[in-house]
C-alpha cells in the first residue's frame, strides 16, 4: 500500500463530508492464469440469459501475437460459437464501430451474445460502442467481459467508449452504464509481450489518469483512495516494467496500478491533458500516451499558478501528488514529470515542425480541446485562449 510520508500532506485534498454516489464496477479476476477462466465467466453470463455465443473484438495486430488464439481456445473448451472482430483502429473510429455492430447482427441475429474485448483501449473502447450499437437501442447493451493486454488505459472500469469521429475532428463518447464489463480479467502474462514503447506509452496515461483524478473538480474520498495508490504504484513501477519487459512483478504491479487508475477517472473525470491530448491525437493522429506527455508538465505548471505553487484552495491535492511521488515542494513536479516521461522515451514539448503545427492549427487545436467534457473537471477553469497558450507553451 502507498503511504504518505508524515508531515508531507496533513489535510484530506477531499473532506470526508462531500457528498458522493459509489456504484459497483466490474468484478475483477485478476493474476496469472486468470485468462483460464474466461470460459466461466462467459458461462455465468450467459446463465442469466436465453442466448448464447460470443463475439471477439481485438486488432490484428493483437491477433497475430497468438493471444487472441489462447482466447478462442478457452472458448472453443467451453462450447461457445465465436465470430472475432480483429480490425479496430489503432484510434477506433465511430465507422469501424458501425462495421462491427453489423457483423455482431449478422452472426447472431436476435440474440445477446456476450462481447469478450481484447487489448488495449482501442480495443475495449470499439467493443463497448459495438455491445451498445449492435443491441436493442431501447434495452441494455450486450453483456461485455473485458481483457487488457496492456497497463494504462483502465478502459475496464466504465462503460463508456472513446471514439474517433473522422468527418467532425473530434472524439466522442459511446457507450452507457449497461456497457460496462461484467468482470475484468486482468491477467498480467498477457502483457509480457508489449514492447518497451507501448508499454511506456500506456503506462504515462495510467499515471496521468491517476494525477487528474486526485486534483480533479469530481474527486471523492472513494476515487481519491484509487488514485493515491494508482499513483504510487505507476510511478514506481512502469520503469522497472519498461526496463525489464519480462519482470513478472513490474507487469503485474502496472496492469494493477492502470485499473486502479481506471477506477479513479471513472468516479472523478479528468482534465486539461486529457482534453488537448485528444485534439492532438484526433488531428494529428499522435498516440494518445505520447500526447498526455507532450503538454503534461505545462498543465501542470500552469495549473499550480493558479493554486499558487500549491498554496491555493487545491493545496491539499498537490501536496498530496507531490508527497505521493517523494518530492519536496509541488513547484517540483512540472520538471519531475518532464524527467521522468523522457527516461521513459516519451518526451514532453510539442515538436511544432513534425506535426505542422501554425497558428491557425494551434487554434483549431485549442477549440476542438475547449469542446472535450473531460476539461470541465479541471481544477483551474481553461478557455479557449487558454488552451492556446498552453499548446503554446508546449510546442517547440
């Protein structure tokens, strides 16, 4: 367990009278092997229910590691048909979640089979959209089980999908509280594989949905308690990961800290790094892990201005992130982050020329980032002129 240093952060950055609704999240299996028992849960869903059968959604990039066969073998041994979706989007879009939905109708017309999403958040965010568009619009979703492969986006906890809307430029939301997974099934061997990369990449949104879920506007004592071990864990242990992919402890450490993380953001909301981190990468297609780190330490700095360095009504919060991370002084953590996602090989700035970024676009950015809902739970309110600076700012 994460413990903060004595004397660091005295105050509770949420008081224990705020009001708050705690509502139950998936059922977690979780630990190695987990994924043997994928065919027992699909059972126990299906108990409930007349129909029967199973639709896969991943990528192919997944499919070809092997992974996605492991799937299917446990759902051939317990007797289940299975079609598989393996064409999401690195970025899924709302057209590929059309597609899906239609493949679900046709495979198995008037019934509910159950989702089982694989991978990483495109995955799951796609398999979320397809159990909501491919059920009857006037009941619940289809029944979803979900299955990461990579530790970072907590995409398991919530029902709701991050889509790219191609025409618009935007991100949208689909999916509703019916979509959430029925169990999430974390088993850390799946995550063995990643490539340092994308497991840095992953791992820098699981802090950052750890850090904005503590300063955030929505913050509870519940999803402060996700957050504050998030945190700890992310921050500790996505180098060891990084360094050493096959470090059974590190991986299994991280894929707990991102559901953690996921928690968090599902009861508090996030915020500006998220909000511009989407324009940049519904824009310019940036994965969306490099993009938190392009502009995450200049948030940060911008937003302990407002607080004062962390003397202001937010005090508590990032006393709390700083004590959490072992530094001395919030005025330290814009440079202690940039540190720590560059050594990751995820560096922060804005390369200005690579992404062709002018005024105009830094604007077009900045609007697109003011639209995002995720920035109304920002602890410093940020416009549209705003969000320009800090693109600004970012950008070198």
């Amino acid at each position: 367990m994460t413990t903060v240093p004595a004397g660091a952060a005295t105050a509770c950055a949420c008081p224990a009278t705020t009001p708050f609704l705690h509502e139950p999240g998936p059922a977690v299996d979780s630990g190695p092997g987990a994924l043997a028992r994928l065919g027992d849960h699909v059972l126990d869903v299906h108990a409930g229910q007349r129909s029967g059968g199973v639709v896969v959604v991943t990528d192919a990039g997944l499919r070809a590691t092997g992974i996605v066969d492991e799937v299917l073998a446990v759902l051939a041994a317990a007797r289940q048909p299975t079609v598989v979706v393996d064409d999401v989007p690195g970025n899924p879009t709302v057209p590929a979640v059309e597609a899906g939905a239609r493949v679900v109708g046709e495979a198995f017309p008037g019934s509910r089979p159950v989702v089982v999403a694989v991978g990483g958040g495109s995955a799951l965010d796609a398999a979320k959209g397809i159990a909501r568009l491919a059920a009857d619009p006037t009941g619940p979703g289809l029944p979803l089980i979900a299955i990461p492969t990579t530790a970072g986006t907590g995409a398991e906890t919530n029902g709701f999908g991050v889509l790219e809307d191609p025409v618009r430029r935007c991100k949208v939301y689909c999916g509703d509280g019916t979509t959430t997974p029925r169990v999430a099934l974390l088993d850390p061997v799946l995550t063995h594989g990643l490539p340092p990369g994308a497991t840095a990449a992953t791992g820098v949104d699981a802090l950052v949905h750890a850090l904005e879920s503590l300063i955030s506007r929505g913050r509870s004592p519940v999803s402060e308690a996700y957050a504050a071990e998030a945190l700890g864990r992310v921050w500790r242990w996505l180098p060891v990961a990084h360094a050493d992919g096959a470090d059974a402890g590190a991986r299994a450490e991280m894929l707990v800290g991102a559901h953690l993380a996921g928690q968090a953001l599902t009861r508090s909301g996030l915020g500006l790094v998220h909000g511009l981190g989407h324009a940049l990468t519904a824009h310019h297609g940036v994965v969306h892990g490099r993009a938190l780190a392009m502009v995450l330490p200049e948030v940060v700095a911008w937003s302990l201005d407002d607080a004062g360095a962390g003397h202001g009504a937010d005090a508590g919060a990032w006393a709390r992130v700083t004590a959490l991370l072992g530094l001395g002084h919030p005025s330290e953590l814009p440079g202690a982050l940039a540190r720590w996602t560059d050594a990751l090989g995820v560096p922060p700035g804005i390369d200005r020329a690579a992404l062709g970024l002018g005024p105009a676009e830094l604007e077009a950015l900045a609007t697109t980032a003011s639209a995002d809902p995720v920035c109304r739970n920002a602890p410093r309110a940020a416009d549209r002129a705003a969000l320009a600076g800090l693109l600004t700012r970012s950008a070198h």
